[in-house]
C-alpha cells in the first residue's frame, strides 16, 4: 500500500513540474515514478490511510497558516536583531522534551523549530531535542518548552500521528 | 520596469559576494561551509529574476535542480565535519 | 497589475537576503551567522518564487515555481540542520557571551 501512495506522490509532483499531458509524456512520468517507488518505498509512510482522514487535513491547514505566520515574524526577529547597533544576542543551547512519537512527526517539528524566530534545532537524542537559541528569555525549564515549542506540537500531534 | 529587475538582479549578484567574503575571510571551517550553503540558496533567487526578466520558464528548471544539487553538497560537507563515513 | 504585484513581492525577497547577508557578515560566531542567514535567504527566496508565480500566472511555468517552494524549505532546514550539529562535534567554539550549553553533557 505504501509503494502505492508514494507511486501517486512522485506522479503528481512529476505532473505539475512539466505540465503536459500528452500520452508520451505520462508514460515516461509512469516508468519513472515506478522505478522510484520500488526503490524508496520502504522508507516513508508506515500508516498511508492517514492520508484518508479529512480531520487532518483541516488541521494540516491550521499548522500550515500558523508556521507562515511564525516564518515572517522570525524574518522581522532576525532584522531588529542584525540592524540594531549594539547586536542584542545572549545565545546558549537549550533542552526541551517532545512529546510526539512518530519519526514523522518529530522531522516535521524540527524543521518548524528551525524557521521560528530564533531557534535552530541541533540534535534529537531519545525524547529529548537540543536547540540553539539566540536571545534566551527566561531560565525556566517549563516556560522556554512552552516559548520555543509554542503551538506547533499539538496542531502537529493533531494531524500526523 | 526592466531596469528596475536589472538593479535587483545586481543587488542579488552583490550579496553572493557577501557569501565569497565570508568563504575566504572565515575564521573556521564550518563557516566557510555556512557561506557555500547560502550561496547554493541564492542562486535559486537569480534564477527567478533571470526567468521573469528574460520570459523564459526553463530557468526554473534549473533553479530546481540547484537546489537539490547544493543540499547533496551541503550534506556532503556536513557529514565531513563530524567526522563519519558517507553511507553512514 | 500583475506586473506590478511581481515587482513588489520580488524586492520584498531581495531585502530579506540582504538582512541575511548582513547577518551573515556582522553576526559573531557560527551559529548566529547560520541562524540568521538560513532564516532570512529561505523566506527571500520563496517569496522571489512567489513574484515569479505571480509573473507567469497560473499555468506550466507557474506551478514549477510553486513546486520549488517546497523544496526549498525542507532542504534549506535539513542542510542547516546537519551542519550546525557537525559543526558542534568538529569542535567550533560558542561566542563569549553565550549563557547555557545543554548539549556539552549530552555528548560526552
């Protein structure tokens, strides 16, 4: 099933990147697709019927709104802190526990936490992610999970595991 | 409205020198790697400008293409620094 | 009009490069530097694939700046990803007026 859903993946994306549909061409993008779908199948999608759920899709959205708007207020973040004479940093490297299980998941915050203002994601070990962050607020364990993760891991516990 | 592309298209080629001066000037070695990251994601930008100056689509290809090339390249650098095999 | 929106959405991008590229340059030790230039290239860049969107309209050469989007955030994030965790085993030092080092006893 999951050499099925990748299959589909690799043909749309193939579709919209040359936007022809003549017989040839869809053929070529069939052979093509299959040939990448026999390769890397394994490794992606231990549960495809996910896709099936429109509830995720709906949260999907509400992820996607929120990760746009986080993304342009770190590029504002980024400019105060880079234009400002005096450079205000206080860089260090912090700890905070994830909750969410899936391998899927966790890539999917990681590279919400790398395009949030301020935080870049250095290493996963066990549960526990390690971040580098360039103005740390507060000394608090509980508050700077709560700063750095924000919203992300239950709209992202909500859509993908 | 051509001229003005032109001028963003300098300004672009002005910041890939930024990205040559932290190459050549950086005191390590991992930034030196952070200024060919940046370079590989900047050229994705004038390949667009190029596209809509020129009314062209193809460059865009090429714009794709850049950018899976220069994140092998980067991976490649990555696994380099901390010291592993390639198939690791 | 089209014309217009294209224009603006491009120089929008071209400023945030340039904030990137700043960074890049002033911006003390590596970490910073990365942090700064990966956030603001990758938006820059995008939203000069948005202006190219908005420039062809929607249709072949539209929708493969569309698809190059993507792309662009899940490598860029990957690529800083990999690099700030090799440069940490290669040894680089953090800047002097770092606070916290969590990751020093994780690694041992």
């Amino acid at each position: 099933m999951r050499y099925v859903a990748l299959f589909i993946l690799s043909m749309v994306f193939w579709l919209l990147i040359t936007f022809k549909f003549s017989a040839a061409n869809i053929a070529a993008g069939a052979v093509a697709s299959a040939i990448t779908a026999a390769i890397f199948g394994r490794y992606y999608f231990y549960n495809v019927y996910k896709f099936l759920q429109p509830r995720r899709w709906v949260w999907f959205i509400v992820y996607l709104t929120t990760f746009i708007w986080a993304c342009i207020k770190a590029n504002f973040d980024v400019a105060y802190r880079v234009l400002h004479p005096a450079m205000p940093i206080r860089p260090g490297i912090v700890k905070v526990k994830t909750t969410l299980q899936s391998e899927f998941a966790r890539t999917l915050l990681a590279n919400s936490i790398t395009m949030t203002p301020g935080t870049i994601t250095v290493d996963i070990i066990g549960d526990e992610m390690y971040i580098h962050w360039i103005y740390i607020r507060s000394e608090d364990p509980a508050q700077y999970t709560r700063m750095v993760i924000g919203r992300f891991e239950e709209y992202i516990k909500k859509f993908a595991e | 409205m051509t001229s003005f592309l032109n001028i963003l298209l300098y300004l672009q080629i002005a910041l890939c020198a930024a990205c040559l001066f932290r190459i050549i000037r950086g005191p390590t070695i991992p930034d030196r790697m952070v200024g060919i990251d940046i370079f590989g994601i900047l050229v994705v930008g004038i390949c667009g400008i190029i596209s809509v100056q020129t009314d062209k689509a193809f460059i865009l290809d090429i714009g794709i293409a850049w950018v899976i090339l220069s994140f092998i390249g980067t991976l490649t650098l990555a696994k380099y620094l901390s010291g592993k095999k390639l198939n690791e | 009009m089209n014309d217009m929106a294209a224009i603006i959405l491009i120089s929008v991008g071209v400023l945030f490069n340039i904030f990137g590229c700043i960074g890049l340059i002033r911006l003390p030790d590596m970490y910073n530097r990365l942090q700064a230039a990966t956030k603001c290239v990758t938006l820059g860049c995008c939203s000069i694939l948005l202006g190219v969107l908005v420039h062809f309209g929607i249709g072949s050469a539209g929708f493969r700046a569309l698809v190059a989007i993507p792309i662009l955030f899940f490598t860029a994030t990957v690529a800083a990803h990999a690099l700030v965790r090799g440069a940490y085993h290669f040894g680089t030092k953090m800047d002097k007026r770092s606070v916290k080092d969590d990751y020093r006893e994780a690694v041992k």
